[in-house]
C-alpha cells in the first residue's frame, strides 16, 4: 500500500484509547486535571456557556407531519418529514421540476424561487418553514401562450445553453427586476451574482435582464 493509502487508513478513525505521552497522562486526563485544579469548570466561567438551550416548544417530527404551501396563488396542502427542503417538496411531492436540485447547498442558484418577494434558495428553506409565505415558481411566472418577458428575453438573446440553471436564472432576474426596474449592465452583473451558469452565458443573461427591463417598464408583462 503506497504514502497515500496509508493516510487514508490512519486517517479515518481515532484510535478507542487515548494515546499517551511519555509522561504516562494522557489528554483526557489532562484537561480533566485543568478543570478541577484551575476552578475553571468548578467556578461556573465555562460551565455555563456549555449548558445546552432548552428545547422549543411546538416542534414537530420527526414523523411526517401535514403542511400546507401557497405556490403560484394556489394553497397546496402536502405530508412531508419536517427535515424536507422547499425544492424537495416541489419536486419529489408536488411534480414541479422547474426549481433544479444541483448543489444542495446554497451556492449555484439553480434552484432559485421567490418567496413573500424575496428571491431565496429552495434548497435552503425547509418546506415546513415556507407556510403562510406566497411562493413564486418558474411554473407560476408564465405560459406556453404567453410567456413571462423574461423569458422571452432568454431566448432572444440566446442566454441558454443546457438550459439547466435556465430557471434560477429566470427567476432571479425577475426578483431583480421587481426590485430594480431600470438597471444598468453592471448592476445586472451584481444583482444575479448569486447564481451560476455552467456553460458561461453570462454575458447573454445580462443582455437578456436589460431586454426584460423595457418590456417590463410600467408595469406591462410583470
């Protein structure tokens, strides 16, 4: 076996018996020698930040519980484990795939909604968490016989490739542009900074959002 699958091995678990120096004391009973010895621990300095918080009251699960969801003006009510995400319950409960499921963690946008107004992370939002909040989809923003102009504006200006992060970039840069109706390129660039495009179409998105932005301007198409 070569240097790196030995650091591998050694790697992954510590030994059950803590390992002693030459002195014969080992860590453990060191630190337990500071706490009694200094007062530290005894006096309460440390002993009180440690104490964990009480648990809420309320809480639910760990079983499914029933919830109800406003999604595009529209109560849906849903039997989820509270542990599941918003894009989770969109996608494996509810058939609505437009919010992508890619990093799972808040980082590349793909799974962008909006939620009482505000543009969010569907992956970052327990769906127990999302009740009583209007929440807005790539579904909800327009139709096959009537596009969103947002959507329109992609297309024009060819700001998709695999289309995969198409919706979170959708659904961003209408969030932007109901807070920003009138944006220049550079604010654009900053305001969708949030969301990641694998095939490099950045400079057609911001186009795209500028294009949006005049259709949209009074109101028209929003």
């Amino acid at each position: 076996m070569g240097t790196k699958g030995r650091c591998l091995v050694s790697s992954r678990k510590d030994p059950d018996v803590p390992k002693t120096g030459q002195s014969g004391l080992s860590r453990r009973g060191f630190m337990q020698g500071i706490g009694v010895g200094s007062g530290a621990l005894g006096a309460g300095i440390l002993e009180n930040e440690a104490q964990a918080a009480p648990p809420p009251g309320g809480f639910s699960g760990p079983a499914a519980v029933p919830i109800t969801l406003r999604i595009n003006g529209k109560s849906t009510n849903l039997t989820v484990e509270p542990r599941v995400t918003l894009v989770d319950a969109l996608r494996n409960h509810l058939d609505m795939t437009g919010a992508k499921k890619v990093c799972d963690r808040a980082t590349c946008g793909a799974c962008t909604v909006i939620m009482s107004g505000k543009v969010v992370y569907a992956c970052s939002v327990l769906a127990i968490d999302a009740q009583g909040k209007d929440i807005q989809t790539i579904e909800g923003i327009g139709s096959g016989n009537k596009p969103h102009p947002v959507s329109v504006a992609f297309v024009h200006n060819d700001a998709q490739q695999c289309g995969y992060c198409t919706p979170g970039f959708v659904m961003a840069a209408k969030g932007f542009l109901d807070r920003n109706p009138n944006p220049t390129f550079e604010q654009v660039e900053k305001g969708l900074g949030g969301n990641l495009c694998r095939c490099g179409t950045y400079v057609g998105v911001r186009q795209a959002v500028l294009e949006a932005a005049k259709e949209m301007k009074g109101g028209k198409n929003a």
